[in-house]
C-alpha cells in the first residue's frame, strides 16, 4: 500500500494575509492613498530622525558657522 503524496503548503505571512484581507475591503484607489499615506509617515520618521542627528553634530562642533 502506497501512503498518499504529502503538499507542503507555504503558510502566508501577517503581511500577506493582511493585504488580502485590505484587497477586500478597499478599492485599489484607497489601498493607493492608504500605501501612499503610510509611505509618506515613513519619510517623515528619517527626515526626523536626519535633522537630530545634524543637530547633535551641530551641537557638538562649536565652531561652525551657518551662513
């Protein structure tokens, strides 16, 4: 007797299984604006996080002069 194939099913990630979900729900122009909006969050937090950085060696060279 022959035992039966065995299927190794990938199991999706959170992220997939979540944008499944999100392409239910939403019309592609909102899952747009929503990737959009998320996107632009993103940039915000490094262009924040690049200005403290430039201010701490600001701060820490004295001698520098902004014209």
């Amino acid at each position: 007797m022959q035992a039966a194939p065995v299927r190794a099913t990938a199991i999706p990630s959170f992220g997939t299984a979540l944008r499944a979900v999100e392409s239910l729900l939403m019309s592609g122009g909102q899952r747009t604006a929503r990737r959009n909006a998320w996107t632009s969050v993103l940039e915000d937090r490094r262009r924040a996080k690049d200005r403290v950085e430039a201010q701490r060696v600001l701060d820490q060279s004295p001698n520098v002069t902004i014209l």
